[in-house]
C-alpha cells in the first residue's frame, strides 16, 4: 500500500496563513451523511413468466447461476392478480388464500449445499406500481375485533418515494420484500405463509436496500425465491398485509461457509447485525433471538455468555417483525455495530 507524502508539522507552522488556508468546497460538491453505493450491473434478470407458491425441495429452478452473481428479479404482488384496482369489499370474499404470494424463482446457486449459508446482499429495491392494503376477515392480529372486510388501493408511479394514505397522511415508502428463502429439505408443498427455518414470510421491514440476509441452505444450490413485495410496512404488519406491490429488486447471491452453526436466519447492515427467531408465541420467538444473539456476541466478539446476555440488555433491541402468519410470529434483535471497536 503506498503512502501519500505530507509537508512536515514546522513547515506548515512557518507558512503564511494565506497559504494553509483550506478553501471551501463548492455545496454541489459537498459530501452527504448518507452514501448509497451504486447498484451493480445485474448479471441475469429474472421475470414473473414462472412463479410458485409453495416451499417444497421438488419445486425445479427457473435459473442457475454461479456464486457471487447479481440478479435483477421482479416480483408480483401478493395475491397473484386477485386484487387489482377495480377491486371491492364484496370480492375479498372469493380470495383464494392458496394463490396467495407468488415468488419468483426458485433460483439455484452454482456449489450451495446444506450446512452452507446463502448469503443474499440487496442493493436495490424499487416499486413497479400500484398497490393495495386489505383487512381480510379471519386474518390479522385483531381478527376477532375486525371482523368487516375492508380495501384501499395506493396509485403510485415506478420508483415512487412516498404515497398519500388519505387526504392528512402522506407515507414515505421503504420498499422490501415480504418473503425470501431457500427451499427447505422436504418433498412436501409447505404453504408459504408462515416463517420458517428456511426463511419465506418474514415480513421484515429492515430487509430492504443495504442488507445483506443470511439464509442456512437446506437442499443442494439452496433454490432462493423471493416475493411478497411491500411498498411500506410498520413492524409487526398486525392488520395483516402491507402495501402489496410488484416490485424490481437487485441482489447478489453468494455461497459463504457457517461457520457458527446458523440455524436461522440473519441479516446485518454498516450500521448493526441482526438475527430472528420464530415461534408460536412472541414470548418465545423473543427468546430465540435472545440466544441466537448471545451466541453471535460470544462467537464473534469473545464475550462470555454473561457479558453477551447483559450487553443485550443494554444495547440489543428487540423488534416484533411479523404477528399475522399463524402459526409462527417472528422476533428480531438488532446490534448497533458502533459500540465494538473502543470507540
């Protein structure tokens, strides 16, 4: 590495002020606090001719690509076209729920192979159009106070930043998707509406743009789909949907080694790591996350479980991510990255 030459301290000190002066830098040239890399050129696209709404081991890829490659993948909305804008309370009733989150892929990673994590890096993630958002009866964490169907459709262009909700509220969008996994190891068609080991219905708002996801591979190549894209969803999505939109996502998709034994999925950003758990009750997802974050903390940063299990108290933060997709809710627990290190 070479290293830029400097002007010695007693040389600066004895120049004129004149000379040292540091001029201005022009405002178009200003460095911002926020710095998004730019978004690498995809090395395959990936339409919606071949989507699926299962997870099964037996579903064939639509693509294979090498480790380390950037695909560009486009995502239908939830329902399938069920729902479109000239949909009406009256029709929610004839929802078929087994239609319900058309993934796009599988894809398989050239050398994945169980015991291996699929390392998932989002760079970008862009609305395609118009969505909706529905109270659908029977479903949500209210069901039995909701009982009415209810719709509103969101008008929004491709690349759209914010949406208006009514008349009073405008919306700024954060668009993610909903599901994203790897097949699992069963020749069964496993609905897709719970979270699993494998990933699928997560429904967490943090996966989105700068967020590298880490999936435990349970088949050979992994066969990653994605889906279920939302414009905008606050955590927990308790009425039950989110703005459902189609969606243009670039990722990359690269074979890393687990090297701490991941069981479930995790994710990190520059600014913290994550890891989930998903369970029956929110209770003990919590806990999960708990000890999957102790166990990070213990592996990476050499802390003891003692140390690890108060410094969660103290620093980690517990985040409700999904409570709608019976029978599993899923818990999240974030760990700010800037308090390693010694400042």
């Amino acid at each position: 590495m070479s290293r830029s030459r400097s002007l010695p301290t007693a040389l600066i000190l004895a120049l004129p002020l004149t000379a040292c002066e540091i001029q201005p830098i022009p405002e178009d040239t200003q460095p911002t606090s926020e710095y998004t890399p730019p978004t690498p050129e995809p090395d395959f696209t990936l339409g919606t001719d071949n989507t699926h709404n299962r997870w099964s081991a037996t579903i064939p890829p639509v693509l294979t690509v090498p480790s380390g490659a950037v695909v560009e993948v486009h995502t239908k909305e939830a329902s399938d076209g069920q729902i479109t804008e000239s949909t009406t309370v009256d029709d929610l009733a004839s929802i078929d729920f087994g239609l319900i989150h058309a993934l796009t892929g599988p894809i398989r990673v050239e050398g994945a192979s169980p015991g291996d994590v699929l390392a998932v890096t989002i760079h970008e993630v862009e609305v395609s159009g118009w969505g909706w958002a529905t109270i659908l009866p029977g479903f949500g964490f209210l069901a039995d106070e909701f009982t009415e169907p209810w719709i509103r459709g969101f008008p929004m262009e491709p690349g759209a930043t914010e949406v208006r909700f009514n008349d009073g509220i405008t919306l700024p969008l954060a668009p993610f998707a909903g599901v994203l996994g790897v097949a699992p190891a069963t020749d069964s068609m496993l609905v897709t509406i719970p979270p699993r080991t494998n990933g699928g219905n997560m429904d967490n708002r943090h996966m989105t743009a700068g967020t590298t996801v880490y999936l435990p591979v349970q088949v050979e190549g992994a066969n990653f789909s994605i889906g279920d894209a939302h414009a905008t969803q606050g955590d927990g999505e308790v009425s039950g949907t989110a703005i459902e939109t189609p969606m243009r996502i670039v990722l990359t998709l690269e074979v890393v080694e687990n090297t701490r034994g991941m069981v479930e999925p995790q994710y990190e950003t520059d600014e913290y790591y994550a890891v989930t758990g998903f369970a029956t009750t929110i209770d003990e997802a919590a806990r999960k996350a708990t000890r999957y974050m102790i166990d990070y903390l213990v592996a990476e940063h050499g802390l003891t479980p003692e140390e690890a299990y108060v410094l969660c108290s103290l620093a980690g933060d517990l985040k409700i991510s999904e409570t709608v997709d019976v029978p599993h809710m899923l818990v999240s627990m974030h760990m700010p990255k800037g308090i390693f290190g010694g400042g």
